[in-house]
C-alpha cells in the first residue's frame, strides 16, 4: 500500500467514512473504495450506507443524489469541478416552464440530471432500469425524456414508444462515431461488442448489445465468450479487467474519456477527508422534493 493509499485508510477510520467511487473514476480511486459502482447502485448504497460520513468519487449530480438519500450522512465531493455537462443541458429553469406549458405530460429525468431538476419531475431512471420505468407509463401519456436524448431515443425504438427528447447528450458517448465502432468491430470479427445506450442509436445498431456499466459488467463476467469490445467511457476496463483476467477486452478508438471523472484523486480524497472540505449542501426542501423521484426509481 502506497503513502496515499495509507493516509486515506487513516483518515477513513479517524472520521468513520465509507468511499463510494463511480466505474469510470480512475482505477488507483476505484481501489481504495468501499464499493464501486453505477449510478443505481451508487444510488442504493448511498441509501443504504447509514456512514455519518461519505466520500462520493464521481461527478456533480452522483453526490448530489447521495446527499438526497441519506440527508443525516455528511456528504464530501473532493472536487467541487468535477461536474456533468450533461446534466448542465437540462437547466432546472427550463424544465419548470416544459412542465408549466405541458401540465399533462409525465417528465421522466435520467439520474443524470441536477438536484434541482430531479424535483421537478415525476420520476427518475438510470441507464439499468430507464426501459422498465417508461414502460410502466401508461400509453396514453406524453412523456418527456430528459436530459439524455440519445438513451431517450434508444429506449423510444426498443419500446416503439413516441418520447418527447430533450436536446442533451453525454460528450463522452456522443464522440463515439458509428464508423469507428464498425471499424473496431472488423478488425475484431470475433469479439462481443458491448455499448452504452448513451450512445448514438446510429452506434447502438452497431453493437451486439447496449448496457449500463453495470450490465456491461454482469455480461463480461457470466459470458463464454473470449473477447469484448468495450464502447464506454475508459474507466470501467480497470474493474473489468480484474474481474476478467483471462478474457480481452479491446477499448474503442479514440479513447473514450470523460474528463470529469477523472478529476478525482488520491491526492483529493485526502484533501477532502483531512479538512472535511466540500460537503454536499442542498435546502432541505429541495431535497424532499427530489427524493420522490428517486425513491419510485429505486422502485422501479
């Protein structure tokens, strides 16, 4: 165990603090953590965590959603930057007048979205359960799909379901061109191509299968077969590769990289635990208001 690593593990029992760390933070992060995660599961072990304090590895809205499910933890997010462009397209403001204009519709905000955004809608999905929550709606509904509209768009085909979408995207997925993944796929005609359903439906229909992380995960560990391509952001090889030391996973090209995730440290995380510095800190009733989404999420 290296100095960092040391002075974490310390601080970790000095103020009685669990590490939660995202599948795409860097893996030396990923390491120290107490679990690593998607963002549902992050979701339902920040509920459940019952730690007076927690230390969320991942971008903005991830620490945000932590704080919201367990209100009584002091939430720390060692790098206050480490946001979501993503989640910034959806500005709460603009969300409030769809819903004032279309007082009907059923608004369903992907977890990537802000606190304030999450309490002004009906219901909340991930990337894992966001197929289930749209089907439970019954057909007559006019649903909007927020902030992702490329998930928006792939769950609207699985489904055959009309979704209105709004004009948001992940970078990090967005950059991922169909031709690339097609020449990935050529140059490796054996391999199972695994992508995020973040991406483009011009990928996806590239692909063998369009997964969260923490499908893309469960897959490569149950699956026979020999070699992967991975279309996600970069960080997940590091846990996949450890779980899967005899498979190959080849990555996409150009790397995908989010540059928000890794933003976190071990340098940070010492930072954040020695000075108890950048705690989550959100108006107890824009909390209540968020946390009804979420829980019919973690429901669904």
């Amino acid at each position: 165990m290296g100095r960092l690593e040391e002075q974490i593990a310390e601080l970790k029992r000095r103020r009685n603090a669990v590490i939660l760390a995202h599948n795409y933070v860097q893996g030396e992060v990923q390491d120290v953590a107490d679990f690593v995660g998607d963002s549902l599961e992050l979701s339902i072990k920040a509920k459940n965590a019952g730690a007076p304090v927690i230390v969320f590895c991942g971008v903005s809205f991830m620490a945000e959603t932590a704080k919201i499910l367990s209100p009584a933890s002091t939430v720390l997010h060692p790098v206050p930057s480490a946001g979501c462009p993503m989640a910034d397209m959806a500005p709460a403001e603009a969300v409030r007048r769809y819903k004032a204009e279309h007082p009907d519709a059923v608004l369903v905000a992907y977890v990537n979205s802000t606190a304030a955004v999450k309490a002004e809608v009906d219901v909340c999905c991930t990337s894992g359960n966001a197929e289930r929550i749209v089907a439970a709606i019954p057909a007559d509904k006019t649903i909007l799909f927020l902030p992702d509209q490329n998930l928006g768009a792939n769950i609207a085909r699985k489904l055959g379901r009309k979704l209105e979408l709004w004009p948001g995207f992940c970078p990090t997925h967005n950059r991922i061109m169909p031709e690339a993944a097609q020449r990935v796929r050529e140059a490796h005609p054996g391999a199972v191509m695994l992508v995020h359903p973040e991406c483009t439906p011009a990928v996806v229909d590239v692909a063998d299968h369009a997964l969260s992380t923490g499908g893309m995960l469960k897959f490569v560990r149950e699956s026979d077969a020999r070699a992967f391509i991975i279309g996600t952001e970069c960080g997940i090889l590091h846990r996949m590769r450890k779980e899967n030391p005899g498979k190959e996973l080849i990555p996409l090209a150009p790397l995908p990289t989010c540059p928000n995730m890794k933003k976190l440290t071990l340098e940070s995380i010492v930072d954040s635990l020695e000075f108890m510095q950048f705690e989550v800190d959100l108006a107890p009733e824009l909390m209540d208001r968020a946390r009804l989404p979420i829980e019919r999420m973690l429901a669904g």
